[in-house]
C-alpha cells in the first residue's frame, strides 16, 4: 500500500518567497492510499450508453465526448446521433484513467473515465438551459443527472463535487492571471489565490461526504494538476516580461507538485500539457534550432520515464502533423529506438504506417474536379488585384469564405477539424470554401488535405507560387496564419477577420448574411 502524504513546504518545495510573514499552511490527506495506482499506459477504450430526458428531437442533435490525445496533446471530440427516444451510444478511445467530458455546452459534466468501463448516463438537458456561472443558486438545485454502472459512486461523487465546487468558486483570479506579474508574484499568488483556498474546500468537502478513495484521489490530483498548468502556462508571458527564464525557484515549485502526479495513476489533461510545456520551454530557453542544449534545460526539470515516453512521442507525432507523410526510415528508427514503453511504441508504429498507406492511395473522392486548383498562368501576375481576380472569378455567384493557412502552422491545423462541421451547417448554400496554402510542400499539402479530408463540392484547394501568395498575402493577410476572409458574391472584398470554424455559430451567421 503506498501512502501520500503532502505538506506544503513538500509540495512547493524551493518556493523561497512563500510564507515569509507566515506558518505554510499544511496540505495533507490520507487518501491517496490506494486507488488507479501508478501511471500505466494501454489501448482501452470507454463506452457511454444513455437517455436525455424529456427530450425534444431536432435534426442533426449528436452527443458529443471529448477526451484528450495523448500523443499530440489536442482535445479529441466525438460524437454519436441520439434518436428520436433521446437514447445514445459512443465508445471512446482510452489509454488510461483520463478526463472526459460529456456533451460539454449541453449538461457541461467533467469526470474521469476508467478504462474498461461502461457508463449509463441520464440527463435532463432543459434543466441546464439557463446556466449561470456568476450565480452560486444554480448549482443548489436537484438535477436528473445520474451515473450507473460499475463506478457509478465514483461517477456520483464527482458529480456532487463538481456541483458544490461551481456554486462555491470565485473566477475572480482571472483578473490577476492576465496581468503581467514578474513571475515569483504570479506564482505566489497562483498558491494563495487558487491552490491553498481549494484544497481546502475539497478537504472541506471530503470531511463532510466521505467519498470513496478514488473520488478523493482524483479530486486532488485535479486540484495539483490545475495549479501546475496555470504555472507553466505563465511561460508564455516570459518575453513581455523581458525574461528568458523563470526566477531560481519557479520550476522547482512545479517540480514538487509534478513529481506527484504519475504515482496517481491518472493522466490529466491539464498535466499533459504541463509535459508539453517543459519541452517547449527548454526549447524557447535554448533557442529553436538547438534541441541538445533544449534536452539540457528540459533535463534539469528531472522528467520522470513515463514523461520522457510522452515528450518523445509527441515530438515525433508532430513531425507527422506538420509533414502529413511518414518518416524517412532512418528517422522513424531512430525515434523508435528511444522509446522503451511497449503501448507508445506501437502508436507511433501504428502512425507511420497509417501515412505510408495515406502515402500511396488516392481516394476516389479526391478524384472530384476543381479540388487542387488549376494555378497556370499565376506565376505570370504581378499585382495583387490580379492575383485576387484570378482566385475569386470562378466562384462569381456564391459567398467565399477564404482560409489562408500553412501545413506547417498547427493554429491553422487545429481550426481544419471544424472546417467540416461549418461545410455541413451550409451545405446546399451557395458557398465557396477556398484555402491558400502558405509555403507548403506539393506532397505534404496534398497528404494533409487527403489525411483532414478536406474535400466536396464546394471546397477549393490552392497551392499558389511563392510570388504571388505573397502579393495576396501583402495586403489580404490579417495578424498572422491563419487568416479568414469573406468575399460577397460579387466578388467584392468584405472583411479579412471572419469568425473562425471553431466559433461556427458565429462564422454561419456572418456568411448566411452575405447569402
């Protein structure tokens, strides 16, 4: 049986500012006994069978579940279509115990899911409707929701926590997180603003409700794994503060809280994107282009083995992103030799097979005319107005929505997985979906359109000369990649910062109003 036990000097170990005036306010509990165990991964999955409750049926209605990747650490959503009874059904893909996230903006649940497990679910989505975050009143009233099945105390437990925890939080610390604080102050008040009061409401909260250990094991690691990402998140900060590094101290007070986690047995979303971000900062310290001085940094921060695997397995899974082609054999090797987790190994053998066979098949969707646009005679323009003409007068008629975007820019990656949702809201519409690709190699722009599947009868593909993408981008281009433009049906220019995919309420609207 292990035994956690955390004080506070323990856990912010070398945070040297903290409690100068004061006793460190001690953070321990006897929970973490026993429970997932330590940090495992595996290729399991989670199912989620369940019923809406008085529910009206409206075409198109899914349920959705997001799950993080853990390999390329984006927010994975997947859904399921509910019948007209409100009944549904979805297996999602998990490698350990993990947040999920059910139907977040309909019944807004958070909890973990257990590998293995299958979860009935009921819910009311009316009684959500008018959900208010400022008003604590909301969160006291007695909602349908309910877990069954075989950790549905577990599932009941949180779900009471989550409830008490939203009537009681005060998101007033936000204020103080956009502020440009030299680090050491942030830090501190990151442990005194956020930290230290929600310990000790969920201890609070434990005394009162008992919940089983594994409740309590989960809720705690949530609490920590929240704390360090607001901490590394701050690295971002560090040029407006005219840093390079965090002060003497500030990563040890991470350290203290990370080393904890895995023992926990519980792969956290927001701990997952702490990992990425020690990696990015022994990079951003170092300077881009010198990975064994950024290894140096990133080593001082004293990764644990399963950090390691993950860190290498993304970097190579971003190389994939980036390329959307397979390795070249003597780098897939080499990555492949240094990963020693069995589960993390066949992933990214699993990947590079996947785009060796993206590699050399063609789709016969692909096959549809006027995808990989025609580009003769553009590398003869010289002005803008000609280059822009030559874009927009096939689609003269119809509403353009033109996305200027790069293989290589993972902003712009990661809107193309809403790209779909937005076609199909506008489907049968007279619109025209165009995409630039900035400074995209032939092969990787047209193996990440086949991977995206990023095709129809109205989607239009450009790869356009250096030249004159530069002359479009010269006065089109608004902030950086990627850019997205609207252009009426007469082919006059309209606004270079339309609604993205992912705001698709809001990019329908603006497009329905050109229509």
């Amino acid at each position: 049986m292990i035994r956690f036990a955390f004080t506070l000097t323990a856990l912010l170990l070398g945070f040297a500012t903290y409690a100068q005036h004061e006793k460190p306010a001690k953070i321990s509990s006897a929970s973490l006994q026993e429970g997932f165990g330590p940090l495992r991964l595996g290729n399991d999955s989670i199912t989620i069978i369940g019923k809406y409750l008085n529910y009206q049926p409206k075409k198109g209605d899914e349920f959705s579940v997001s799950v993080y990747d853990f390999l390329s650490t984006r927010q994975m959503e997947f859904k399921a279509a509910i019948d007209a009874n409100g009944q549904f059904s979805i297996k999602v893909p998990a490698q350990a115990p993990c947040d999920i996230f059910l139907d977040w903006g309909v019944t807004w649940q958070r909890t973990i899911g257990v590998p293995g497990e299958t979860i009935y679910y009921t819910a009311d989505p009316s009684e959500y409707n008018d959900l208010n975050w400022e008003d604590p009143s909301f969160f006291n009233r007695k909602f349908s929701t309910r877990f069954q099945g075989t950790n549905s105390r577990l599932h009941m437990e949180i779900l009471a926590f989550n409830n008490a925890y939203d009537g009681w939080f005060d998101n007033s610390y936000h204020s103080w997180s956009d502020e440009n604080l030299p680090d050491l102050a942030y830090r501190d008040k990151v442990v005194h603003k956020k930290l230290l009061p929600e310990w000790a409401f969920l201890q609070s909260w434990i005394k009162q409700h008992r919940p089983e250990k594994r409740t309590i094991q989960y809720l705690e690691a949530r609490v920590l794994c929240q704390t360090n990402y607001m901490l590394m998140q701050y690295l971002y900060k560090l040029d407006k503060l005219k840093q390079r590094q965090f002060s003497p101290g500030y990563l040890a007070t991470v350290d203290s809280i990370r080393n904890v986690l895995p023992q926990l047995g519980y792969l956290s979303r927001d701990y997952q994107v702490v990992i990425r971000d020690m990696a990015t900062y022994g990079s951003l310290v170092t300077g881009w282009n010198r990975p064994q001085a950024a290894d140096s940094v990133y080593n001082t921060m004293k990764p644990l083995d399963i950090e390691r695997e993950l860190r290498l397995a993304r970097e190579i899974t971003a190389q994939y992103s980036s390329t959307s082609s397979p390795l070249p054999e003597a780098d897939f090797q080499r990555g492949l030799a240094a990963l020693k987790d069995p589960f993390v190994r066949e992933a990214i053998q699993k990947r590079q097979q996947y785009f060796k066979d993206l590699d050399a098949r063609m789709d016969a969707e692909m096959q549809l005319t006027g995808l990989f646009s025609d580009t003769t005679g553009l590398g003869q323009l010289t002005t803008t107005e000609a280059v822009y003409r030559h874009i927009t007068a096939p689609y003269k008629g119809k509403v353009i929505y033109l996305d200027v975007w790069g293989t290589w820019c993972a902003p712009c990656r990661d809107e193309m997985q809403f790209a779909g949702e937005l076609k199909k809201r506008l489907e049968g519409k007279d619109v025209a979906f165009i995409y630039l690709a900035n400074n995209s190699a032939e092969k990787s722009w047209r193996n990440f359109i086949k991977d995206r599947k990023l095709y129809g009868k109205s989607t239009f593909h450009y790869n356009l000369p250096r030249a004159q993408q530069q002359l479009f981008e010269k006065q089109y281009l608004k902030g950086g990649y990627p850019t997205f433009i609207l252009i009426d049906k007469s082919g006059k220019f309209v606004t270079n910062t339309a609604p993205r995919p992912s705001n698709t309420d809001e990019a329908v609207k603006a497009i329905e109003a050109l229509l």
